[in-house]
C-alpha cells in the first residue's frame, strides 16, 4: 500500500489512532506499546510492516473503512446490487 493510499484512511479515520491494530501480535512484537514514534517513522514502520495495520483496509471510489466493518461494505455497494 502507497504512503498516499494509507494517507486516505489517516485523513479520513483521524490518524494512526484508528488505523494501527493495537491488538495484533505484530503490533506487540513490534514493541509500539512502548515506544513514542512521530507519524513519519508509523509510516515508515507500516511500509515495512504493513500487518501493523488493522485490517482489512476496503476503497470502493470516495468511501473508506477500516477491519471488519461488513455495514460500511455494504453501504459501498451500488444500489443495482
């Protein structure tokens, strides 16, 4: 994923907040909990560890949404489906 493309969803959710999967083994493994990182080295480090993000990251045209979110997927599909 692009840093322009993973920019989309910070801009739309709010930041690396919503984004990053606090959850996951990666994250931990990672040592994030720990650590005060700027936004340029969170991109950085999802560049390299794209698990880091809670997925799965879904664009249909405008409409973003973040994990399992089977509602907002719906909501993206047209209306002739």
């Amino acid at each position: 994923m692009s840093p322009g493309e993973i920019k989309r969803f910070l801009d739309q959710f709010g930041g690396f907040d919503k984004l990053l999967d606090r959850e996951g083994k990666e994250y931990a493994e990672a040592g994030l909990a720990y650590l005060r990182l700027n936004d340029s080295s969170l991109m950085e480090r999802i560049g390299k560890e794209p698990k880091l993000l809670r997925l799965p990251l879904v664009r249909a045209n405008n409409k973003l949404a973040i994990g399992q979110d089977e509602g907002t997927w719906k909501a993206m599909l047209p209306a002739k489906f």
